[in-house]
C-alpha cells in the first residue's frame, strides 16, 4: 500500500465546498472538511510537482493556507469507515453499508461498499440529483447516468423503474464498484464502462444524469444534449452558485433551457430540457 499525502488547506474567505470544487480537476480520492479546514488526500505517486504546483498557484490567487502531510502506510479507507454513517432523504431513502444495523420505514434503501475516493451518496449534490429521482419518476425511461461513482443515481433510478439504463465513469474504479454495488442491491444497469465525453453513448435517451464537476459539464454538455431524445431532460448537479451562469450559458448555445433548480448548502442540481421550437 502506497504512502498517502494530505494537503491541509485554511479556506480563508472561500467555504471549504468552494475549494474542493475548485480541486475537483485533480487526482484527490477524497476530502474532509472541518469548519474553515479542507484535508485533501491524494496518493503519493500521484502527488507530483505538477499537483503540488497547482495548489501553491491556487493558494496564493486565493489567499489560502496549506500545508502537506505525509501520512504513515495504513488502510485509509478502512479508518474513515468507523465514522461512515447512512444516508438519509426523508422516509424516500437510506443509501448504507454492509456493516450498518438493518432499519425500517424507508421506500428504499441502497447498500453501498463505501470507498474513501468517490461515491458514498453524502454529498449534497446526491441528495439533490434523488429527490430529482423521487418528483419525476423515470419509470420506463432510457437512463444515462455520466460519472457514476459507486452507480448510486443509476441504481436509484432502476429501482424507480427505469428503463434501459448506462452508467459510464473515467475511473476503472467506479466502473467495477457500480457493477458490484447494482449486483449487491438487486439491480441489473444495461450498460456499464469505462469512458469520458469522446465515447457517449450513441443511443437517444429521455434521462441524461450528470453528477460531475464543473469543468467536465462545461465540456460535456453539448454532446450530451445531442443524446437526448426531443422530450429529453438532463439533470447537472456539482454545481455552485458561482458557477450558474456559466452553465446556463453553455446550454442555451446547445438548445437546453433551465426548467428546474434546487440547493442544499452552497451546491445546485438543475433540470435542462430541449427548448421547444415554435
């Protein structure tokens, strides 16, 4: 097991969800934050000058403090696990783990393998992207869940009856996690690969789910509107309230109009459906 850096970063005047958004380009596998503290973790063979480059040039555009930790050869996954506790959207949703008690009174719950790096459905955007999920049903829509992490939102969405469903990320990880995690809850996801935005999907599809990072939906977004079917909606949630405008611009040049946007904290999930021609 590789030895694991921890970047110590002091957000100053940003909110530490500003600043892991802002680190969201690099190759970190995960985050903690406490109060004005943003802990960044990323394995050393992946801690390269270039990385380490990047935050000083960050820190100092925006009055940061950091400072580097190199943390001792243990099982990092395993010890945030202790403190891993459910996911919890009303009497909707319990997302758990293997280890968690049983519990009653939800419509449904997805058990996840927790994994450090990506996907353990806490974050604000998930909970945003499920209550999506809950209002507008994807019962019997084709589904493409872009950047699925552990495969949370294409789970969800099979559960809720979904039609034909893919489920794509960057990251090997994901792809085997996703795989695993949809056997584990019963579920069976059509398709599910490895890729980026030059190998979506060539298929038309009512539901397009994208849960990412700003600069990959800035990217992403025209090819994704050309997937949709003409009554097709795509949901983008890794949203600032910083970063609205930006988005909003890239879609209207791709045909999208916001219809929808809901905030947990300082983040956004909006709905973007085709405008229609009159």
């Amino acid at each position: 097991m590789s030895a694991t850096r921890c970047y110590h970063i002091q957000t100053g005047a940003l909110q530490p969800e500003t600043v892991i958004a802002l680190l969201g380009d690099w190759p970190f596998s995960g985050f903690e934050t406490e109060d004005s503290l943003v802990k960044a973790y990323v394995p050393a063979p992946k801690d390269s000058e270039v990385l380490a480059q990047a935050v000083k040039q960050l820190s100092e555009r925006f009055g940061l403090t950091v400072e580097v930790e190199t943390l001792p050869d243990i099982n990092w996954n395993a010890r945030w696990e202790e403190s891993y506790k459910p996911v919890v959207i009303d009497d909707f949703l319990r997302i758990s783990a293997p280890f968690h008690p049983e519990a009653e009174g939800f419509a449904h719950e997805i058990v996840l393998i927790p994994e450090m790096s990506f996907g353990t459905g806490h974050h604000e955007t998930t909970y945003l992207m499920s209550t999506y999920l809950r209002d507008y049903s994807p019962f019997g829509k084709t589904c493409f869940d872009f950047g699925t992490g552990t495969g949370v939102l294409a789970i969800l969405a099979k559960m809720l009856g979904a039609g034909h469903t893919i489920a794509s990320d960057i990251d090997e990880r994901c792809v085997t996690s996703t795989l695993e995690n949809a056997e584990r809850n019963g579920v069976v996801l059509e398709e599910v690969f490895q890729g980026t935005e030059d190998n979506l999907p060539d298929s038309s599809l009512d539901l397009i789910l994208a849960n990412i990072n700003r600069s990959v939906l800035l990217k992403t977004i025209p090819s994704l509107a050309k997937r949709l079917t003409d009554n097709g909606e795509l949901w983008l949630s890794g949203i600032l309230d910083s970063d609205l405008s930006m988005i909003d611009e890239v879609a209207n040049s791709s045909e999208l109009v916001r219809v929808e946007q809901r905030q947990k904290g300082k983040w956004l999930a909006c709905r973007y459906a085709l405008k229609t021609i009159t």
